[in-house]
C-alpha cells in the first residue's frame, strides 16, 4: 500500500490510497495536523484529540477541508 498526500490552492488536503489490499475501514490513517479538519469527503474520524486524528477509509481518494487559516487574513 502506498499513501500520497497533497494540499490543494483552496486549503484542502488530499489522500490518495494505491494499491490497497485491505477493504475499507478494515485500517486506520493516522495523523496530526496544524489545521482543524471542518469536513471528509470518503471517510470518518474513529477518534480525535486535539489535532490528532484517526480516520477510516471509506474511498480510494480522500479529501479533508480544513480550517481556514488565521495568519493573513
């Protein structure tokens, strides 16, 4: 299995799993991050504490729209 990560121009995050041998839910992503996540689109957090997040896999690609950042704006 093989995890690409990306964050987009309009502050989102985007996962995606290859060649994946496990059916969905069956393992968890795990990781901290700077940002809040305000929303997932192809999974569920199973459990977060502060800016630590496990989440399952619903979907091949995941995107996370995050917080919107304080610096700047």
């Amino acid at each position: 299995m093989k995890i690409n990560s990306i964050f987009t121009k309009n502050n989102k995050l985007k996962i995606s799993i290859l060649n994946n041998q496990y059916q969905h839910g069956d393992f968890k992503i795990c990781f901290s991050l700077i940002y809040s996540i305000q929303k997932i689109d192809g999974g569920k957090i199973s459990k977060k504490i502060g800016r630590y997040y496990e989440i399952y896999s619903e979907q091949d690609e995941l995107i996370f729209t995050l917080q919107d950042p304080r610096i700047g704006a």
